[in-house]
C-alpha cells in the first residue's frame, strides 16, 4: 500500500501510454474512464508535491504528449530541480558508466532516465514508468531483451521497485 509520504518521479513513458500516444498496442490500455480517473489522480499528486517531474521527462513530453505537459506543468509542486554541480556530474557519470543502456539509442536529446535514476537515489522518490523489466519483456530480438531499463537499474541499485499507472491508481484508491 501507497504511503500518504511517498514522492513520485514521472517517466514520460507513463503519460504518454495513459494517453495511448505510444504508437504501441497497450499491453493493458486504460478505459475512458480510467484515463480520466488517472488523471485526476496525477494532478492531485502534483498539486500535492508528490508528483515530481524533471527537466528531461518535460522535454521528452514536449515532443510526445505536449497535452500532457501542459496538464502537469501548471502545479507549482512537479517541479524538480537537478542542479548540475560537479558532484551531480560525477554522479550522472557514475550511473551511466555502470548502466549505458540507459544513454543508448543515439538520440541528440539529453536521456531522461539516468537522471531519473539520479533523482531517485538522492531523494529517496519511487519512479512511476510503463519500462519494463528484462524478466517482464516477450521480444525475440535478443539484444533488446536484454537491455537495462529502468526497472532493472532501480534492481540493482537496490532503489524502490517502480511503479506502473495501472499499480500506482489501485493503490491510491483511483481505480479498482
């Protein structure tokens, strides 16, 4: 059960899947009234300064589900601030030294998750993300298989087990 305390991180993958811009087939999608409810529930949560949300997860909303930022920006309580300081640096480093998957892929954007990741072992956050975990993947493709995602560095760095949309608004008490 959720405690009243617990401090979320926002993955974009969760809004943009909660609003099924994931140009994926939803393993589980959200009903209309699910979509709604969950919203609601979100909104609550950064209203509160128990949503929080980063620089880079905005910047991967802007691209993918601008609705969706626009939802959340307008509580003052999402924002989390990751100053870069040389220890911060040092930190990123560290992360993405031991688990480059997180920075693969090419992309010209700076990768939200290692600083997710950051986030969450500085200030004790539990991260809500649709990744899934290597055990939890079904694709053939090897390589993608076995892939850390943020689920598995979480694992690893024996950080909170993240949290699914769907896990997250049952144990709030948004959905049954």
């Amino acid at each position: 059960m959720s405690s009243s305390l617990t401090v979320y991180l926002l993955d974009a993958s969760s809004v943009v899947r909660l609003d099924g811009k994931d140009r994926i087939p939803s393993a589980s999608p959200f009903s209309a009234m699910e979509q709604k409810t969950i919203w609601e529930g979100l909104e609550a949560l950064a209203d509160q300064g128990r949503l929080k949300l980063i620089k880079q997860v905005k910047e991967e909303l802007a691209r993918h589900d601008p609705q969706g930022l626009k939802r959340l920006k307008q509580y003052p309580g999402q924002k989390l601030i990751i100053r870069r300081t040389a220890t911060t640096i040092k930190h990123y480093q560290l992360i993405t030294a031991r688990h480059p998957d997180l920075v693969k892929g090419g992309s010209r954007f700076d990768p939200a998750d290692p600083w997710l990741i950051l986030a969450a072992e500085r200030h004790g956050y539990t991260i809500i993300s649709e990744e899934l975990s290597k055990s939890e993947r079904t694709t053939k493709v090897t390589r993608k298989k076995n892939m850390e995602r943020i689920p598995d560095v979480c694992k690893a760095r024996r950080l909170q087990t993240p949290v699914k949309l769907r896990e997250l608004a049952k144990q709030e008490g948004w959905i049954k």
